[in-house]
C-alpha cells in the first residue's frame, strides 16, 4: 500500500501541550519577560503582548509565520526567527512602537528550534543580531527540515529538540534552555552528545543517495496537452528506494533538492518517494516540501492539493495522513 502524508509533522506536533507556564525576563538591555501559554487557550494578561512563533489568542503584536497570523506586513519572513530579528531593526525607527513593547510580555504555546530562538531574540535584541545567520538556518533546519550547506544550523535543531526532550515539559524547556541558547549558539560543536547520533544517521543516509544507492531524479514541470495545471504546478522531485534502505529523512530530502545554490533556484514543489518492498512493488509516499505548512515570502508559496481528488483517481489502497 501507499499513502500520502505531509514532509513536515505540523499537525501532530501541535496536538499535545503541557500545562505549566514560566516567566523569564530580558538580560540589562531590555525589560521584556516571556510567558508560556497552554496550547489552544487565550492569553488575558493586561498590557502590550508579543506572539513569537506560534499562534496566540489575545496576543497584540504577531511576530509569527503560522498559517493565519496577523504579522504585519512590514516585518513578515519566511520564519518566526527571521520576523522577530526584522521587528528588532525596524522597530528601533519607530519610537512610539519601541516605547510600548519595551517591556512586553512574549508569548508563545509550543516550544521549537524556531520558537526558541523567536524568544530569545525578542529578550536578547542587541546579542540575537550578532547571532542571525546561525540562528536562521537553525530554524529552517527545525521548522522546515531544511539541512544547508553548512552542518551547524542542523546541529543545533538536534541540540534544541535533545534539550526539549530532557526538559519533560514544552513549558518547563524554555525554563531550561533560555539560558543555554547563546553558548550553544556560540559552539554547538563541541556538544557532540547532543547531536552526534542524529548526525550520523543523517550522514549515512546521504551517503546512500551520493553513492547511488538510492535514486534521484525530477520530473519537469513542462506544459502539455495532456493536462490543464501543467507548468503551473512545478517540478516533482522523485527518491527512488531500493530494497533494505529506509526511507530518508526530511533534511536529506532537501540535500537532494535544495531551494536556492548560488541564484539559481533549485527546490520542487512536490516530492515522490518510492520504498522497494520485498516480493516486488512499492510503497509511495506523494509529499510537499517541510516548508509549505507556512506563511512564507522567499520561498514560494505552494497550492494545497485537493486530497480527495487525488485519493478518488488513486484507489482505495491509498490513504492521506496530516495533509
């Protein structure tokens, strides 16, 4: 049997929420606190109030790239991290806007690489600058599964996720990782205990598919007869398993079909992976790329595909999981 299911867990990592909530406040710089708030519940505290990451009902100001945030336009990125370093340079030109948030309270009901380091930006603006490059393509590793050039932006997403893990709780991570962020940030590498098993699998899978132990190809996106949406919909990118390989990791797949090298945009907006099964045949899974979840800028937005559709001309061994 196939199945189609999203490249990016969104809809099951937002289901289980802890009750606890933490207070934690910005070092001498600025006056800002961070408070945690219950999954689906509204915050009701009185005074200016920043969602970072996340959607939060009663929040004032979004900062935020989840589907159906109020972000304004001015500060809008393709990750949370990314809105939240904007908000800190734009808003130093707005002095009514610096002088009413200078001592909000941050909020958000999950805890990520990208929403970690949301708050930290927000509770740390002078330092988080020093810091943006690492700190975006860390996000982008968690929140889009996106493994760059370079291995320390991966590194700490699994450092992040590690941490979260151990801290028991999404409220209580926050509690324990705040302080950490910036020597992490600084030498994640010498935290191997954190990340080095994860890489590893990482490594060795890439490994299959530079090898050519698993296949890659695309299929072009051309306009045809055949179909009224072609050239409109964008490239496939197709991994082909063989018998006795696992399928592949998010972050492999975006190895083997990055967005951007240089100028040149190399990503797909849809993704085929073939698992060999024993006895002959496969089994399918039909994905979208770990970022289109998101209301995002620079990456291009991609049309959520009508699944009953699909599962109709399909057949009934076919199911859809999280799209």
């Amino acid at each position: 049997e196939g199945f189609i299911q999203s490249a990016h867990g969104f809809l099951a990592r937002q289901q289980s929420r802890r009750t606890l909530h933490q207070m934690h406040s910005c070092g001498a710089t600025c006056s800002r606190t961070f408070k945690f708030v219950d999954y689906g519940e509204s915050y009701t505290g009185e005074g200016p109030s920043i969602c970072a990451d996340g959607l939060v009902k009663g929040a004032k100001l979004h900062l935020t790239h989840w589907s159906g945030n109020e972000t304004p336009d001015e500060y809008k990125a393709d990750l949370s991290t990314e809105i939240a370093l904007r908000w800190t340079k734009l808003v130093d030109l707005d002095e009514k806007q610096k002088a009413e948030y200078e001592d909000a309270i941050v909020l958000n009901n999950h805890c990520d690489t990208d929403g970690i380091l949301s708050v930290w930006t927000l509770l740390n603006p002078e330092k988080a600058v020093e810091y943006e490059d690492i700190m975006v393509k860390a996000a982008a590793a968690g929140d889009f599964e996106e493994w760059g050039f370079s291995d320390r932006g991966m590194q700490l997403e699994i450092a992040f996720s590690k941490l979260i893990e151990q801290a028991g709780s999404e409220a209580a991570a926050y509690d324990h990782i705040l302080p950490q962020v910036e020597e992490l940030l600084q030498d994640v590498s010498s935290r191997e205990e954190l990340w080095g098993a994860e890489m590893a699998k990482l490594d060795a899978e890439l490994d299959d598919v530079l090898e050519g132990r698993i296949r890659t190809f695309r299929v072009e996106d051309s306009p045809s007869k055949f179909s009224h949406a072609s050239g409109r919909i964008g490239d496939i990118g197709v991994l082909e398993h063989p018998l006795g390989c696992d399928k592949v990791q998010g972050p492999v797949v975006s190895r083997c079909f990055p967005h951007f090298v240089g100028t040149e945009g190399l990503g797909v907006s849809r993704l085929l992976l073939g698992m060999e099964q024993e006895g002959g045949g496969y089994v399918y899974s039909y994905e979208l790329p770990g970022y289109a979840w998101a209301d995002t800028i620079s990456r291009p937005a991609i049309t959520k595909p009508n699944v009953e559709k699909i599962l109709q001309q399909l057949g009934p061994k076919w199911t859809a999981e999280g799209v």
